[in-house]
C-alpha cells in the first residue's frame, strides 16, 4: 500500500499562502513532476508532491473496473486527502490550494476533487478523465463553486481515449466547475507549450 511519503518545495507552508499538490504519472517521480513548476508562475507557492509506492498509484488501466484497482486506488485518494488535510492545518484555505496532475496523476488528480468538490483555488489535468470502466457519478460529493480546471489531451491518446476526458468535463461542469478542455491532434502522451500557457493564464492567474 501507499504510504505518505512527499517531497516538499518553494516557499514554507509557514510563509505561503497558496499550495500546489502535484501528482505525477505512472513510472513518474515526484521529483519528475516537481520539475514542471519551474514552468509556471507559482513561486510564491508552497509546493506538494507525494510519491507513489514503486512509482505508480494504481496496477491497472483507470479504465478498468475500480475494484480490480483496489486496495491501491483507495490508498492513492487516501494519500491526497491526508497532503490536503496537511495544507489546511499550515493556515492555507482550501480556495487556496490548486491541484496538478499528469496522465495516470492527472486521472488521480480530477477523481479526488471529484468526489471532494469545493471552491479549489484550481485544477490542471494533463491528459486524464475521471476513473472506472464507466464514471461512477455516485462517487462524487459537493460543488466546485466555480473551480477553474483544465483538461489537455491529444486524440487520438494511447491511454485516454478522447471520449472520457469530454465525460469527465461535463460532469465537472454540472458540479460548477469552470472547466477549459483542449484537444490536440496526434499530440501525443505529453504535455506542450499551449498547455502550459493556458493554465498560467487561466488558473495561476492571480499569482
């Protein structure tokens, strides 16, 4: 199972305001993701990144049936819901904490708010739609408020096939999510330039 093991950056929780939470993806590091933030204007941010147990949060496909997942899926929301709990009690309110995930971290990153939707300060999903062999609306709880999230994907995707990441976005919009999606043409399983602009512009905005 997950244990809660995250690598922390940027400013101290202590002088912080705001905190980024960023998942990374199957076979991806901590370390990996962390490196994006040089990419975006979150100095002033302080920075959360947990790492997987042999470096991927669940065994199987996020399309495959949850339970075939399971005990890790559960570990995985559980591990992102204690770096939440762990950000609130440092003085960061929730419309303050802003979520970034890439590919299997990006699927991670858009379930967990799902099933925990309040006013984020923001949602940068990387490739990734929300998980099971279909979406399992039951499972999502609250609202967003008006949460920005992004969702950026090619089609076609070799894991995430363009169909899921426009389910996901309209249930995240009846939760009140302010949701912006792209879809790139053969961009491939990564992440480009326009991605990256668009999030500073539309979600780390006011940093």
């Amino acid at each position: 199972m997950h244990t809660k093991q995250v690598i922390q950056a940027g400013k101290q929780t202590g002088e912080a305001s705001k905190a980024l939470i960023m998942i990374h993806g199957r076979g991806g590091s901590a370390d990996d993701i962390l490196g994006l933030a040089t990419y975006l204007p979150v100095k002033d941010f302080a920075l959360f990144a947990p790492q997987a147990t042999n470096n991927t949060w669940y065994p199987y496909s996020f399309l495959a049936p949850p339970k075939e997942n399971e005990p890790w899926l559960s570990g995985a929301l559980a591990v992102i819901k204690e770096v939440v709990a762990d950000v609130q009690a440092s003085g960061i309110t929730t419309d303050n904490i802003y979520f970034l995930g890439f590919s299997q971290g990006a699927c991670l990153t858009l379930e967990f708010v799902a099933r925990n939707a309040t006013k984020y300060g923001g949602v940068a999903a990387f490739t990734g739609g929300l998980i099971g062999d279909t979406i399992y609306e039951q499972n999502y709880a609250g609202d967003f408020g008006g949460t920005p999230i992004f969702i950026g994907t090619s089609d076609p995707d070799p894991h995430v096939p363009v169909e899921r990441v426009h389910a996901s976005a309209e249930i995240l919009t009846r939760k009140h999510a302010q949701v912006t999606k792209k879809v790139y043409k053969n961009m491939g399983h990564t992440i480009n330039q326009d991605e990256i602009s668009t999030v500073n512009e539309l979600i780390f905005k006011e940093s």
